[in-house]
C-alpha cells in the first residue's frame, strides 16, 4: 500500500477522534505523542492527516521523545509536509516541556553532594548536541545563589575563560562555584585538557579565596565529578 496515498481528514473523523475534541472532551492525558504533536502541527496534506504524519516523525526518532527534543528546526523541516513553521511550533513546545523540568529541579537548592548538583545541572544540558560550559554560583551555607552560563562550543570542546569565571562569581558575592561542562558523544572520561583546566580553576579560587567545589562532566544521564574522583 502506498503510504501517501490519500486519506480522510481529520476534520471528517467522529468528533471524539479528532486530537483538538478528544483533549477538550477527555483531557490532555488521553491523547498519544502523535496526537499531541498533530496539535502542534495543525494541519496535514490530502495524502496524510497530521496524526499519521506525526507518528512518522515519532517512528523516526524511535518513539524517543527526548531524542525528538534534540532535532532543530532544520532536522524536522526534512520531513515532508512538515515547513519552518510547524516545525518551529515543535521545536518551541518541547524546549517549554525541558524548561519545566528544569524549573522543578530548582526546589533542590542546596547542594552537600555532587549527585545534587548533577540534578540542579542535568536540565541545563539536556538535549544539547554542543558543548557548553556552566557554573553554579553558591552562598557560605551551600545555597545555589546563581547559575550561568560562561562559554558555548562545538561537538567537541568549549573555552572557558577563568577571568570570566570569578568576575561572574565575584558579581553575584559566591563563596563557592561548582564548574561543569557537557560531553554531547556520552563519553565521561574527562581529557587532559579538563584535567589540567580543572587543576587552574582550583588554584586560582584558593588565590581568591573562592573555592572551587567540584567540576561535572554530564552526559544525557550520568556524570563524572572531579571532587569525588579525588581530583580537587
């Protein structure tokens, strides 16, 4: 059977089918990804309903929401009958579903161990497929005062700039600042160059007296720390 040939639209489907109907009749909880995601983009061609279309997207990335979160803008308009601005309209509706996330991760203010600064930090990188490098800014009794963001990279490294990195802290009255950076190719052994940038920051915030409490390395779901490698 030919997957495009032409099939009943949505607007033709009984009333408590259709993906708008069935969230406003059952509420958002009884609809399917696809059926979200036909929301998201409206509209499909006379060869394909916008649900049957979303499923193909979905079937793409392995039914994997977090995989179809990292997919640009650029990844979905390959899709046929997917333009920049339903893709745009997915793009936007998962990066507000990881902003939530990351929102809710914030009630854990209070860092004792690197576990909780992995969960405070793991929204930040989530779904990025560049490096990027970030520091946690904390007050004498380990209460998060800030969070930042110091350098962007490509797939394979970033810069980070200690001048960047105490001004910032010095800015927000940090007593201690956790680094952390992200691995996109999942790989949690830190490189001798994290190794030896580690080495500096920890030095240069004993000159300061800011001290350096940890750096993470995070990957989409674990981490490396430096402090409870034994490595500051």
């Amino acid at each position: 059977m030919n997957p495009y040939q032409e099939k009943i639209g949505i607007k033709f489907w009984a009333e408590a089918d259709r993906p708008r109907e069935k969230l406003l009749l059952n509420g958002r909880r009884h609809l399917t990804d696809a059926e979200l995601i036909a929301i998201l983009v409206g509209s499909g061609s006379k060869n394909e309903t916008a649900v049957d279309l979303s499923k193909r997207i979905l079937s793409f990335y392995n039914n994997d929401l977090d995989a179809l979160g990292k997919a640009s803008v650029k990844d979905l308009s390959k899709f046929k009958g997917i333009g920049e601005a339903k893709a745009l309209s997915i793009v936007a509706a998962l990066e507000l579903g990881r902003r939530r996330k990351e929102t809710a991760g914030a009630e854990l203010d209070r860092i004792t161990t690197a576990t909780e600064a992995f969960e405070i930090l793991l929204p930040v990188f989530a779904d990025l497929n560049h490096e990027e490098f970030w520091i946690l800014m904390l007050n004498r009794a380990n209460y998060v005062i800030g969070k930042q963001p110091i350098s962007k990279g490509g797939v394979t490294g970033t810069v980070a700039d200690p001048k960047v990195i105490f001004k910032t802290a010095l800015e927000h009255n940090a007593t201690y600042v956790i680094l952390a950076h992200n691995h996109p190719s999942g790989n949690l052994k830190p490189s001798q160059q994290d190794i030896n940038m580690t080495k500096k920051m920890v030095e240069a915030g004993r000159v300061l007296d800011l001290n350096v409490l940890d750096h993470l390395i995070i990957t989409d779901k674990l981490f490396y720390s430096f402090g409870d490698a034994g490595l500051i």
